[in-house]
C-alpha cells in the first residue's frame, strides 16, 4: 500500500515525547488500527515502523486544508496543544483542535488556558471528567486484545526472557519514581518472597535523572537483604516487545500514588494476569474488585502483601481470577470499540 501523503490526511495524532510513555503507547497502538478507516498520520520520535507517519519538515510544509476542508490535530499533551495552536493561528492551517485528558487534578493555569481553546475533548475516565471545566466526551482506552493475550506456553516465554521457568513472576512496570509507588511494591514483595520461596518479584522500567538516587536506593535495599535474584530490577523494553513481560506473569501489581489513567492494568489483564491495584486513576473503573484481582488504598505495603499473598497461596483463585482477568477485557476494553468512538469524533469534527 502506498505511504499517505500529509497533504491526503484528515487526521493528525502528534507524539512529542521520544521516550517511553502512556501516551506512546496509546498513539502505536491506536493509529495503526484508526488508519485501516480514516487517513491518519503520526508525527513525532519514538514510533516503531508500522505507525504511519510524517517528517516535521512535511508537517510544516502541508497544505493549509486537507482533502474536504479543515484537518483534525488530535493533541494529548500540552506541547501539543500549543503546537497545535501554532500550526493553525500562526501558520494559518485549517486545524480542528482536539485534546484528550487524562488528568485526575486540577490543571495548570496554562493548561486551562490551552484547553479552552480546543475545539473538543476528550477524557479517557469519568473521573478525569469531573477535573475539567468544560464539557468532554468520555472514552475510555483500550486494548490489542490479539497482541496482549495468553501465552500459549508461559515456561517458553519465561525462558526467552531469561526468567525462572517455575514459580511465581509478580511484576510491576513503568517510570520507576516515587509517584508510581515503586517503593510500595517493593516493600511489599519483600514481604511475599519471604513467605513464598518460589517468587519473583519483577521490577521494569527507568528513572529519569532526577529519580537515579530513589532507584538506587530501592536496589541497595533489596541488596542488603540478600534478594536481588527474588526481586530484579530489569531495563525497560520498547512497547512492541511488553506483551511477553506481561504474559511471563501470574500477577501483575499498580502500586501508583497517582495516576491519570494507567494502561498498564489492562495489558496485563488482557494477557489473563490478575491485578492489583492501587485506588488510583482511573483503576477502581478497570479493575473488578475481587474477580479480576484486587484494590487497595495507595502507599498500603501491607495491605499489597496480604492481597498477593492470598492469590499466591489459593491456585483455584489465581486461576478463576486469571480467567476473569482476560473475559472482562475482551468484554469491555477491545481497543477496536476506542478507536470507533475516537473515530467518530474526527468525523464530527471534519463535518
């Protein structure tokens, strides 16, 4: 098939940000999907191949109006949104102004400022809603329930990611910083692999450099005590490469502080991997309080513990959660079902 030409394109979905983050992950994930229905391109660093995208040089340089009228510039940050508000009012291109929320806070004076002059926007939870000041269509994520699914042999996976091929895998990934709680979940695998000998706590992810100091401590900690082999800090891996980190597991824990909506709790579900979650985000809305796993309040280690300690000691329930896991997902969160409802939205917004 022929690469859409940025003069073609109806839709723009900028990713402003190299590193990993949630907003990556939405954008790989979503707009190859959202590109088999509507012309739509990305812009921006840290996109695998298979996104379609364009150069900044073809984004400054594209016609002022795209093939029926105005374009949409579907922004999820706030360097977006004043990109955004660049390309349309100082180079004078014909943009609809689109900005999805995931923030559970009040915003920023700048940030109230920006989405005011948005011309939609989204919010990814009923909880992000409630923050904003203005009206918003509420759509929560979703998920490739075909790449993040059960493994067909989890011994295999184990052995590819150079894992124990037996025992519990309890992970936990993302930023690894005070505000994702890492530190919870490691205070509390302590806790775990003390009772169970046949765990291993999972720890993936990076620390920016003002978070080196609070990652190094956690690993002195964890040396100290003997247990860097039970509780392992693993370098972050590209997004295309975390389905296997899911679908290594038994269970998957969301230690957050705070969060805006948290994708990691699905992927993990979607791959049939129990969760538990802190009362956080947009949490209490994906996780099915003691079916697909559990809540708990944020900070609580103890609390972490017992809730694992529970699925780790009762295989029928790590099993049934296991199940439910995955079942709810495909009911609820197919990713197909977010990039229809965004879809619809740029259609009412080029029409």
């Amino acid at each position: 098939m022929k690469p859409l030409s940025i003069n073609a394109c109806d839709v723009i979905a900028p990713n402003f940000k190299r590193r990993l983050s949630g907003v990556t992950s939405t954008i790989v994930r979503l707009v190859p999907l959202q590109a088999k229905t509507i012309n739509i391109l990305s812009i921006g660093g840290g996109l695998p191949p298979h996104v379609p995208k364009v150069s900044f040089m073809r984004l400054l340089t594209m016609s002022r109006r795209g093939p029926s009228g105005p374009r949409v510039w579907h922004a999820r940050r706030n360097i977006e949104m004043i990109g955004g508000l660049f390309l349309k009012h100082v180079l004078r291109k014909h943009l609809k102004l689109l900005f999805t929320s995931a923030s559970q806070r009040h915003h920023t004076k700048l940030t109230k400022a920006l989405i005011r002059r948005m011309d939609r926007v989204v919010s990814t939870s009923r909880k992000t809603a409630s923050f904003l000041e203005r009206d918003s269509t509420v759509i929560l994520h979703g998920i490739d329930t075909e790449t993040f699914c059960p493994p067909p042999n989890k011994a295999e996976v184990r052995t590819t990611l150079g894992l124990p091929e037996t025992g519990f895998l309890v992970g936990c990934y993302g930023r690894i910083r005070a505000q994702k709680g890492t530190d919870v979940f490691v205070d509390a695998m302590i806790k775990v692999v003390e009772a169970h000998h046949d765990c291993t706590g999972i720890v993936m992810g990076r620390a920016t450099s003002k978070d080196v100091d609070y990652e190094n401590d956690l690993k002195r900690r964890v040396k100290k005590l003997g247990l860097s082999e039970r509780i392992r800090f693993v370098p972050e891996v590209p997004v295309w490469d975390m389905p296997s980190w899911y679908q290594c597991l038994d269970v998957y824990v969301a230690p957050q502080r705070w969060e805006g909506f948290g994708l990691t709790p699905l992927e993990a579900m979607a791959c049939a991997v129990p969760v538990v979650a802190t009362r956080v985000g947009a949490f209490e809305e994906l996780v099915l309080d003691g079916v697909t796993g559990a809540l708990i309040a944020p900070s609580d280690s103890t609390a972490m513990a017992q809730k694992l300690r529970s699925l780790l000691d009762d295989p029928y329930a790590l099993q049934k959660a296991s199940a439910a896991a995955r079942a709810h997902v495909m009911a609820e969160f197919q990713i197909q079902k977010e990039a229809a409802a965004l879809i619809n939205v740029y259609r009412q917004m080029l029409n």
